[in-house]
C-alpha cells in the first residue's frame, strides 16, 4: 500500500495568500495522510507478528529479525547483573556473586570504573577473572619447592633467614648472643615468576662448643628462587655479641620486584649482661651471658644468655631468633632457622 504524498507546507517567505493556500491544502490533507500511514502501519505490524512467529518456531530469532538483538540481549544481560551497578569493584576486596561481580556462564567479571546505573562497557567498565580462583597463602617452615597457583596475577614473598649461634667462653664474662635472621619482603608481578620456584630456607647458625671460648656460626640465608635473599645473622663474638647478616637497608636489581613492604634489619645480639636486640620482623637477637634474650613482635625472639657453669646458653626460637650466650663453658645457644611465606592473589 503507497501513502499519498502531502503537499509542500507554507513557508515563512510566502506571501500572506500564498501561505494561507498552502496551508489549507498542508492541513486538508492531513487526515488522508493518516489513514494510509495508520493502515500501512497495521500491514506492517500484521507482517512483523506473522515473521516473529516464524522466526521463534525457526530458531527463536525474531529479534534478530527485527534488528532487535542486540536490545534483547542488554536487557537479559542487566537483569541478570542489575545488583552490580553498586559502586565500582576495588582491588584487593572479596564480593558475592550478584554484589559488584556475576558469573556469565564462561567467566566471572567485574565492574571496575562505570558510574552506578550505567550499561558497562566490555574491557573498559568490566574485566574478566579467572573463575573460582582463591588468594593462597603458602607458609615454608623447611625448605621446600612454591608451584604458582593458575590465575594467580601477584605474589608477596617474605622471608626470614636463621638467625647466629651464640658463643663460648669457659670462664669469666664475655659469652655473647648471635645476631637475629633478616627479614626481606618484595611483591613480584606473577607472570615475572617461574611456574615453580626453589625456597631455601636458612638453618640457625650452631652455638660455639664448650671446652674452649668459641665464637657461634652465622645462620643461613632464606631464598626464593633467585629473586629474594634474606642474610643469617652473625654467630656471636665474645668480645662483642652477633651483629646482623646485613646492616645496610635490602636492595634488588631484580625487574620481577614490583614492591618492597616492611624489610626489617634484624636484631644484633648482646654481650656480657645485654639483652639481645628487639626487633618488629627480623629474629630477635640472643643475650649475653648474663642477659636475656631480646624480643621480635613477628617472629622468633633470641634466646637467653647462660651464666651457669656448664650450662647451654639458650636456643632462639624460630624463625631467624639468635642463640643466647654462655659464659660458663656450657656451650652457646643455637640460632634458629629460617621461614618463607609466599601469598598469592
């Protein structure tokens, strides 16, 4: 069915009888206009149900047909996710599905930018992760072998590495504590990292013998690969006690390293009557003869001195504490050994 065409409509420029002729064929027209234009519109309508109808008992494409696809897959898409327009996803926070991340049948996503309400955008407002995918947190009390988890994007590694022996002195004053492990912590870009990586974890360095006056061992060193070396803590001297395996602050030319948190120089020992050193993340460093052993808020503290004849000096606790002295001939403490501890998100 054709629509009769209406006349050309008045225009400003015409003259007043010109005007008032063309507008009174504009509008007399009017009406057969929109009798045809409502008839085609019914064809037309007639037309579309009997094609949605044949589409839906084809393949249900009737909106395809139509050029309505797109609109229809919006809609379902928002009325599945609407609960995620509440504000945009923050790194490091856990969401429930249905909050600020859905599951679309392949894959989680979530929303990372768009303004609360808003249609997001594929790879601008909305970013896939790996579904089901868990932080980790693996904790090396022995050495051992760290295997990247799948889709884990980066890694925290912290290290405390064994901390020094304390020594022997067989008579008088001078017994001293070892030193305490360092500790050293990086944030490594995942994909910089092997898919498994080799962790040494420091022995504590051994307490000087009896029998003569004999300094203590240092303790070893805790690594992560080659990326991350944590220094054992001097064995104690018995002249002066255990200084720390490190004592300049940590630096890496390692381009894995992304981030350097809480590095911790560790704790010296004591000499004498001194308490070993305190520390917040290194080992605590061992006492002197006649001194306690000096505490670590995170990890091991050192152990005591021992003034007793023949009697040892005390041992640090794990990890990184140093061992006590002895002043006595009862033998220096041990130092304790190293930790690691790899998390992963």
């Amino acid at each position: 069915m054709a629509i009769s065409p209406l006349p050309s409509p008045p225009s400003r420029n015409d003259d007043e009888a010109t005007f008032v002729s063309k507008a009174n064929a504009f509008l007399g027209a009017l009406p057969t206009f929109q009798t045809e234009a409502n008839a085609l519109a019914a064809d037309v309508t007639a037309d579309a149900a009997a094609a949605d109808a044949s589409a839906n008992d084809a393949a249900d494409s009737a909106s395809d047909a139509a050029g309505s696809a797109s609109a229809s897959a919006q809609s379902a898409f928002i009325a599945q996710g609407a609960a995620n327009y509440q504000g945009d996803y923050e790194a490091g926070t856990f969401y429930a599905v249905g909050e600020s991340v859905t599951y679309i049948g392949t894959e989680f996503i979530k929303k990372t930018s768009a303004p609360a309400g808003t249609t997001p955008v594929d790879g601008a407002d909305w970013l896939g992760i790996v579904a089901g995918f868990v932080p980790t947190i693996e904790v090396f009390s022995t050495s051992g072998t760290w295997t990247k988890p799948a889709g884990c994007t980066l890694v925290y590694v912290e290290a405390v590495a064994g901390g020094g022996g304390g020594s022997n002195y067989t008579s008088g004053t001078d017994g001293a504590g070892g030193a305490g492990g360092e500790y050293v912590d990086y944030i490594f870009n995942a994909d910089d990292l092997g898919d498994s990586e080799v962790v040494t974890n420091g022995a504590g360095g051994a307490g000087g013998a009896s029998g003569s006056d004999t300094n203590g061992s240092q303790g070893g060193s805790t690594t992560f690969g080659a990326h991350l070396t944590a220094i054992g803590g001097r064995g104690g001297l018995n002249a002066t006690g255990g200084t720390p395996g490190r004592v300049a602050s940590v630096a890496t030319s390692d381009t894995a390293v992304l981030e350097q948190i809480l590095h911790s120089n560790a704790a010296p020992g004591g000499n004498n009557i001194r308490a070993g050193g305190a520390t917040v993340n290194g080992g605590g460093g061992g006492g002197g003869a006649r001194g306690t052993g000096g505490p670590s808020a995170c990890h091991g503290d050192g152990g005591d001195g021992n003034n007793t004849a023949s009697t040892k000096g005390g041992n640090g606790a794990a990890p990184g504490g140093g061992g006590g002295g002895s002043s006595n001939d009862g033998g220096g403490g041990d130092g304790g050994d190293g930790w690691c501890r790899v998390t992963c998100w």
